[in-house]
C-alpha cells in the first residue's frame, strides 16, 4: 500500500490518482494515518458502500425481539501465566 503526506497529496494529485490505480493510497497527516485514497470501482467493491455496521444489520422488517442469552457460570478470578 502507497503513503503520501498530506503536503505530498495538496501539491500533487495526480500523482496520488495514479498511484491509486494501483491500490489503496494512505495520506498522512502530521505522520498519522488520516485519509485513504481508492478508485471508485474499488470503493464500490469493498461491500459497504459507506454504511455502517449498523447500517448493515438493521431490519426495519424484523421488528423487536427478547435476547436473553445464557449465564456464564462464575467461576471467579482466573490466575493468569504469562511466558
């Protein structure tokens, strides 16, 4: 995956479209991960379309329903070994 600063981005973007041909583009700003550049083709492919996880499991159709699960038995603190 290609890198750009965002300086790099502001002063050249068609070398960001470019690069994009090839994959996913991150522009950085002040050295953090901020944007990702993509072809729209591969936006679209990616499934969501911009939705949201909530988005993606509502159902206006399904209604309400009870979800009681299951207890996990309390067996207490557990010790913990670290290697």
């Amino acid at each position: 995956m290609k890198h750009m600063t965002s300086r790099e981005f502001n002063h050249d973007i068609g070398k960001a479209k470019r690069a994009a041909e090839e994959g996913p583009v991150i522009v950085t700003d002040r050295g953090r991960p901020a944007y990702v550049l993509l072809k729209y083709e591969d936006y679209r492919k990616s499934g969501t379309n911009g939705l949201t996880m909530f988005d993606l499991l509502y159902d206006p159709e399904a209604g309400d329903f009870d979800f009681d699960p299951p207890r996990l038995q309390d067996s207490g603190p557990r010790s913990v070994e670290f290697d």
